[in-house]
C-alpha cells in the first residue's frame, strides 16, 4: 500500500490578510462566487466587496443558508451557471467552507477558502461533510483535490466568539488519537493511502500545541486579542488537524461524533464539542492508559470542551437513544472501522457511559 499526504497548494495566515484577498484569486479566474456565511457578511461583507471593486474584480456574492446539503450545492450551482462564475471564494464557518468546496468541485472550479472562525479542520481538506437540510449527517463527500488556496486572517478569527475557538480545538484534539489508532490498524486514510510519518508527525505536533497553548489562546481571545498563542491554536486546529486527519486518518471519535448528531439534545452543540467527547469515547474503547484519560479530560475542563453528558446538555438521553447513537456511529462504512479492533454498537455503547462516569 502506498504512502499518501494531502494539502492545499498554499496556506497562509496571518492577521489582515483578507485585505489582500484579490491577491490570491486573480491568478485563478476572472469571475468569482463569494459564499458567505451570515454573520461574516454582517461584519465584513461591504469591506470584502469594496477591496474586490477597487480591485476591478468580477464577482457575484451570496449568503450560504445554514447547512451543507445538496439542496444547497445544487441552488449556488444555478448562480454559478447563470452568471458564468469560473472561481469559488468560500469566506465563513466550517459548514460555508466545505459547501464552497462541493460547489468547485460540480462546477469544475478552482476554490479559495478563508475561515471567519477557527472551529474546524474543515478549511484544508479535499472533504465535504454532507447534511440533511435538518442538520443531520448525511455522508462524507470526497473530492480529488484540496483546495487552491487557504487564507487564515488570524484578526477575524480573534474577533469571533471564543467558544468557536474552543470547539476547534475539541475538533482538533481527536486528531493525534484517530491518526495513531488508524496508523495502528493499518487502514487508509481519507487521503486514499497509509499515514505518512509526516502527517503523523504533525496530527502529534497538534496535540503538543493545544496542551500548551490551549488556555492561554483561550484567555486571549475572550479578551477579542491575538496573541503568539491564538497564532499557535488557530494553526494547530486549521492546518495541523486538517492534515493530521486527512493523511492521518479518521477512526473513532469522529463517528462517534456522527451519532450523536442524532440527539436532538445535542444540537447545539458544534462540531468540535461533539468530538471531543468522541475522543473520550474513542479512548475509553481502545482502553487506553488512565493517565493519558486524565490528561485529555483536565484539558478539556481548562478550555471548557465537555467531558460528560451533563455538560453537553444530554442527561436526559435513554438508553435507547445512546443505543441508537452506538449503533450510527457503526454503521457501514463509518470511520470507527479504522480501529484496529473490531467495535461494535454494544462496545460503543459502554463506552459511553464509562467515558461519561471518568
């Protein structure tokens, strides 16, 4: 089996580069679709346009609609078709990201992508995870390349709120986990092939950096700061996780994360909340050290990722619907199949609850 690690041709990050947006997308194409999501173009929507007119850049705007469906994709597609667009600008959250992604993709386009919020690896990754219009998982839409460029305003992202900050990095824990247990199990990662050491290297490097950097970004960006922390964490969560996942590979806190999507008393939370208990979970099934546990769980209590069902709002869940949980997250064809051991809804099951008594 051959080695395989996958990335977007150039990422850059720093704050105010969005300013130099037209910079990055000329070189591309002539007439760009800017998909925002709603509260990036409340904020930054009339400057991103008044750049590109000064600019004399082509371009049509939309505001994307909440979730990644093929309902959506397929309505940006009639814009794309009607105005002749040739370059997708996706500017927003994980969910805008990776429908920009989707629509280059059926459109035959080259993507830019620019996070408003570091809350997923989502940014850097040939991958889009579809919905239901009802917020449900639906599947993972795999796509041949990663994106063109990535462009990482470390001012914006500081200027979000702080718990979006923080589920990146609930997003971002699971990385070094499921690239170790896929590693260990030999399967191959979403990039088609085996973990490279480098992208080993890297889902490990993110760890390090969110254990020591984590709470000092955290406590910055409450305070609407950047900081050589933010720096650290907006590029552990953003290009770190999302190489480390995508050539590292998925296992099982990520579908583990996938059916609690099914909880409706879990659907407040972000991405990233999910999986970090997802992590617990994942950690609990393959019995690892009660140490390195303890580490994960005092981590998450410092920046304030859940630990239990109580602090994702779940308490009330049945055993019926934690069963149903157990058995989405082993469906065919789920992640938790990279494990290097058979799992099981039962096995599942029990590790939530011992996940939720730790």
């Amino acid at each position: 089996m051959v080695k395989i690690i996958s990335s977007p041709s150039k990422y850059i990050q720093g704050p105010n580069v969005l300013q130099s947006l037209t910079q990055y997308v000329t070189p591309f194409g002539t007439k760009a679709l800017i998909l925002m999501g709603a509260s990036v173009a409340r904020k930054y929507g009339d400057d991103i346009k008044k750049n590109m007119d000064l600019q004399n850049f082509n371009y049509v705007a939309d505001i994307f609609t909440g979730e990644c469906s093929h309902d959506e994709i397929k309505r940006l597609q009639e814009i794309c078709n009607i105005n002749k667009v040739n370059v997708i600008i996706g500017i927003g959250g994980g969910k805008t990201l990776d429908t920009a992604k989707a629509v280059a993709h059926f459109q035959h386009c080259p993507v830019i992508i620019a996070p408003s919020i570091a809350s997923t690896d989502a940014p850097t990754s040939a991958l889009s995870v579809i919905y239901t219009p009802e917020g449900h998982f639906q599947e993972y839409l795999m796509l041949p390349k990663n994106p063109e460029v990535v462009l990482v305003d470390s001012f914006v992202i500081s200027q979000a709120p702080v718990r979006l900050l923080v589920a990146g990095m609930g997003d971002a824990l699971a990385t070094y986990f499921e690239a170790r247990a896929n590693a260990a199990s030999g399967k191959t990662s979403m990039a088609g092939g085996l973990p490279t050491r480098a992208a080993l290297a890297l889902a490990k490097l993110c760890f390090e950096v969110l254990l020591a950097d984590g709470l000092k970004a955290k406590l910055a960006v409450q305070n609407q700061q950047n900081s050589a922390a933010v720096e650290n964490i907006i590029e552990a969560n953003t290009y770190l996780s999302g190489i480390g996942f995508e050539s590292g590979g998925l296992a099982g806190a990520h579908a583990i994360h996938n059916g609690l999507t099914l909880l409706e008393s879990c659907h407040h939370l972000y991405h990233g909340e999910k999986v970090a208990f997802g992590t617990l979970v994942q950690m609990v099934l393959e019995n690892a050290d009660l140490d390195e546990i303890d580490q994960v769980i005092e981590f998450c209590k410092s920046v304030g990722l859940p630990t239990c069902l109580v602090d994702m709002g779940a308490i009330a869940a049945t055993k019926e619907q934690l069963m149903e949980v157990a058995q989405a997250a082993c469906a065919d064809g789920e992640t938790v199949h990279n494990m290097p051991f058979k799992v099981t809804a039962l096995d599942v099951y029990s590790a939530i609850l011992v996940a939720n008594s730790l």
